[in-house]
C-alpha cells in the first residue's frame, strides 16, 4: 500500500506541493549550477543508468531531483 501525503486542508498532495527533503534540493540546486540548461536531463539520464543497474531507490531521488530542478527552473522563468 502507497501512503501519500496529506496537505494541509486533507486533500492528497500534488507532486509538485510535496515537501522538499533538503539533500533532494541541495543536489537539484547543485545540478542548476553545473549544468544549466541541461540539469533535468542529466538528473533524468542518471535515473535511467541507475534503473538499468536494478538500482531503484537511487534512481527514484534522481527523479526527484530533475523534478525539482524543473520546477525551479519554471520558477525562475516567472
């Protein structure tokens, strides 16, 4: 079974209202600096190498990361 986390007034989170563990965000701020542009897709091409070495909880921080480096990049456009 899948606990998802509950905002504030009882509705399901989205995943881009979840809360940010701060290693998630210091990597995804880290990826921003040394890549730019490219940061999502790295995060992204990390997570796919990881899943093909049966690595799953290691990849799925990865796309954590480029989903939070996306968000942060849409952030910064507005």
């Amino acid at each position: 079974m899948i606990l998802r986390a509950r905002g504030p007034r009882g509705r399901q989170r989205t995943p881009a209202e979840a809360p940010v563990d701060e290693e998630i965000d210091r990597a995804a701020r880290a990826m921003l600096a040394n890549h730019g542009a490219n940061a999502a897709l790295e995060a992204e091409r990390r997570s796919k190498n990881l899943l093909q070495c049966e690595l799953e909880g290691q990849a799925a921080k990865w796309r954590k990361i480029a989903l939070l480096v996306r968000r942060l990049e849409e952030q910064k456009r507005s």
